[in-house]
C-alpha cells in the first residue's frame, strides 16, 4: 500500500462532518473515492506522449472523463 498525505480545509470538512458517524467513517469515505478517481484515470492511461496521440485517440478519452470535467479546455490546454 501508498500512503499519501494530503489537506483539506477545515471549513470544509466540518460542513460534511455531520454526514458521517465519526473520523474512521469520513476515512473509509475518502478512502473509496480516491480509488475510483485512481481507477478511472488507469482506465484511460495512456503511456504516449500528448502530441503523440491521434485525434481519434484523444476524443476517445472524453467518455470517459469525470462529471465537471471541461473537456474543451482540456483539448485547448494541449495545443
């Protein structure tokens, strides 16, 4: 296992606290959605460089990207 450390803002962690039992419950929480979020990014990992991918290729990634992602800035950022 990785072990990563990372921060959150307090404010925000106290508006969601109510939502779980204790500290271990909002860990399991935090814990499942990294590994989704890891998941979905092996999915649609791709050792080759940016410019080395066909158009095909690239857009192919886009059903694939998370809710919120702004795939048009994305593709924009590449160029």
């Amino acid at each position: 296992m990785c072990t990563y450390t990372f921060t959150l803002d307090d404010k925000l962690v106290e508006k969601v606290r109510p939502a779980f039992a204790d500290d271990k419950a909002i860990k399991n929480w935090l814990q499942s959605q990294i590994e989704v979020l890891f998941m979905q990014k092996a999915a649609t990992f791709s050792p080759k460089t940016k410019s080395s991918l066909k158009l095909s290729e690239r857009l192919r990634g886009i059903g694939h990207a998370p809710e919120g992602f702004d795939y048009k800035k994305e593709l924009a950022d590449r160029f």
